[in-house]
C-alpha cells in the first residue's frame, strides 16, 4: 500500500521549520560570541597591553634618578659632559609614575666651598653619587633625606641611538626651529608640524636654544617629549623588543639596575602612559645666582612623600600662567562655570604663544571640553599633567582676561 503523501500545508510548515533551524544555528556561530564570551586563542595575558607582559611588577615603589648627559658618550670627556636632564622618577606597581623635573641651572653650595655652582656641573666633579646627594638634599623637605633607589645615565649619543632603534618618534613641532652655531659646529633646521623624528633629529629638538636662552625653553620641550615617547615604547611593535634593544644598549647606560629591574619598572611606568604625572622644582627669581625656591616647592614636596599614585579620575582642573592675576582671572571663570578649578603651585617659566588644556587619552575628557567652553578657548592635548591635576590648563598669550 502507497502511503498517502502530505498535504501541501504540511511539506511548506516542514521546509519553514529546517530554514528557521539553519538561520538559528547561523545566528547562534555568529552572535555567539558577542553574546556568550568564547574562549580566548591564548591566555588571558596575551590580553594585556605588550608592555605589562615584558616583566612582573616591582613588589614596591621604587624612585629612579635619571640624568641626561650633553654629550654623544659616557666615557670621560674634556670638558666634562654637563648634566643636561635631571628627573626624579617614582614608579608605583599597579601603574603610574610620578616625577619632579630638576633644573640643572638650580645652584646649590657644596660642603667646603665658598661659591656656588649649578647642578650641571657637578657629574663632572663626583659622579652619579655626588649628583644623588645634592638631590636628595634638595628633595627633603626639612626631613631625613632619602636617597633615589636606583639611578640611570643616558648621553645626548645614547638617547639618538635608542630613537634610531625603536624606528623613530611621531611629534608634532610647534614652530619651525633654526639655528646655527660655527664654532660648536651645530646646525638645527627643523620645520613645524607633525612628522616623524628620527635620532638625529630628536637630538637638534633638544640641544635648541631659543630666545629663551635655553633653560626655560628646553624644559618645556622636554615636557613634550614625555608623554610621546612613553606612547612610542609602550607600543605592541616595540614593547617585545625592548628586552634585546636594552641588552644592546647596555654599553650606552651607566645604571645600577639589573636587566630584569629595567624591564620591571618600564612594564609598571609604561602601563598607562596617561598615569605619568609631571612637575618641577620652583627657582628663586635672583637670575644671578638661581636657587631653589623653598616657600613655592614645600607643596610639591609635601606631595611627593605621601608617595600616592597617579589617579585616571580627578575632578581638579590646575591653572597654571606666567602672570598671578590672569591666572586667577582664568581660575574664577572655571570656578563660575562649576569647575574644581584652582591656581597651580607654580607659575609657567615662558609665556606660551597659545593656551593649552591638557586631559587624559579619554580620561576627563569631557571636562577638558567644559573648561575650553567656559574659557572661550584652548587647544585640547593630552598630559602629562601635574600633581593631582584631572585638567591642566597652560595659559597663553591668546587668554585676555580683560574681556568676557
């Protein structure tokens, strides 16, 4: 007996049920796994950035002494190299990094002498030791002074050849940079813009000496620099190959950190490069004999032997001019506009040509778009910012007060 075939209805309902089962299973390998995590092809480290997976972290803060040496090797020269980059460094194990900028021009009286002298001249005379003394002294605050617990020496010829190693860095030069000096057989012709600086180049950047007469100036370039370059070696295309460029540049440092220290405290710092946070030393206003101003650096001071890291969340927006009643002008306008706004611990060394609100890479960014609106200007860049600053805001010659 045939059997009877099914209704027409019955065959089409069939045929309906199979494409919904095929669409759910394509819907299911596709939304899978949006919706339902699946497993990762590696463990979960490989998820953190490059840098993080170089070393584990140091098991405490550690403070690094860097010096930046104004000559193209470390072996005895005649003259004596003068310190060129003075920075006190502290890196905390969970991310963050912060750091005092030194002037070498500060002058300090060294125990049996009569004179003073700037700091930059003191490597020449006793070492990395006699240079982490005078700093130590410096950085105490009125108390025990602590001594840095590591330190690194890097030459002007040393820094060229770590740039040249990691391919260069992306910067963006404000204004176009040019001078010429005969006798010390410099030249600088660097154009404005972004562009990507090579050894040679971030060397001239550097060594530049404007109006300014270099000191002030060549802080500020520094500044700049900061940032940019922790991004560079943060990078997933450089990160795994610091540990083989540090062990090739290992005749280039005068450190006493052991390898795996180095690549410890570059995977802490470098984590998140918007957790570095920036300040300075305050000098007196006497132009002959430049020392440290006390009064201006205790807060910053104070700051820095609570020893807290850098925090991503911080409502305060930090002011900081060359000129106190345009600073506190600025300072009211934020206030009036609902800002946590205050006047920095220290006041701006140049005028700079324009205003600038620094922020986070994401972090407090709508706030730095708040204080660009309650200003009526500003250019939007990221950090470093300094201490507890979520928005730091650089006054320039654009900010007039004087008008609404």
């Amino acid at each position: 007996m045939v059997p009877p075939k099914p209704p027409r209805f019955a065959t089409a309902r069939l045929l309906w049920r199979l494409g919904m089962v095929a669409i759910g299973i394509f819907l299911g390998s596709s939304l899978g796994g949006v919706l339902v995590p699946q497993k990762t092809a590696g463990p979960l480290e490989d998820l953190r950035p490059a840098i993080s997976r170089l070393a584990d972290p140091p098991g405490r803060p550690q403070t690094v002494l860097l010096l930046g040496l104004d000559g193209s090797q470390l072996k005895s020269q005649t003259p004596p190299a003068q310190v060129q980059l003075l920075l006190m460094a502290r890196v905390h194990p969970g991310g963050g990094v912060e750091i005092i900028q030194i002037p070498t021009e500060l002058s300090v009286l060294l125990p049996g002498q009569k004179q003073l002298q700037p700091i930059s001249n003191l490597y020449g005379q006793g070492g990395v030791a006699l240079v982490a003394d005078v700093v130590a002294q410096l950085m105490a605050n009125g108390g025990e002074p602590v001594p840095p617990d590591r330190y690194l020496l890097l030459s002007r010829g040393g820094l060229r050849e770590v740039i040249n190693r990691i391919g260069g860095l992306p910067f963006d030069i404000e204004t176009p940079l040019r001078y010429q000096d005969k006798a010390g057989k410099l030249k600088i012709e660097l154009d404005a813009g972004q562009q990507w600086l090579g050894g040679k180049e971030l060397e001239q950047f550097l060594q530049f000496k404007g109006p300014d007469k270099g000191d002030g100036g060549r802080r500020q370039r520094q500044q700049r620099l900061l940032l940019p370059l922790a991004d560079r070696l943060a990078d997933a295309a450089v990160a795994p190959q610091l540990p083989a460029l540090l062990s090739q540049m290992r005749a280039q440092l005068n450190t006493n950190l052991g390898h795996g220290e180095l690549l410890s405290l570059l995977a802490a710092g470098l984590k998140d490069p918007d957790l570095i946070q920036l300040s300075r030393l305050p000098l007196s206003g006497d132009q002959a004999a430049r020392r440290l101003d006390q009064i201006r650096a205790e807060p910053l001071l104070e700051l820095w032997h609570q020893a807290q890291a850098p925090s991503a969340n911080n409502p305060q927006v930090n002011v900081e001019g060359i000129e106190p009643i345009s600073t506190n002008t600025a300072v009211e306008r934020l206030q009036g506009a609902g800002l946590a706004a205050q006047a920095s611990f220290l006041d701006a060394e140049l005028m700079r040509p324009r205003t600038v609100i620094l922020h986070g890479n994401g972090n407090n960014l709508k706030q730095a778009q708040a204080v660009r609106k309650a200003l009526g200007l500003g250019e939007l860049q990221r950090g470093p910012l300094s201490p507890g600053a979520g928005v730091q805001v650089l006054l320039g010659k654009d900010w007039q007060p004087s008008k609404p």
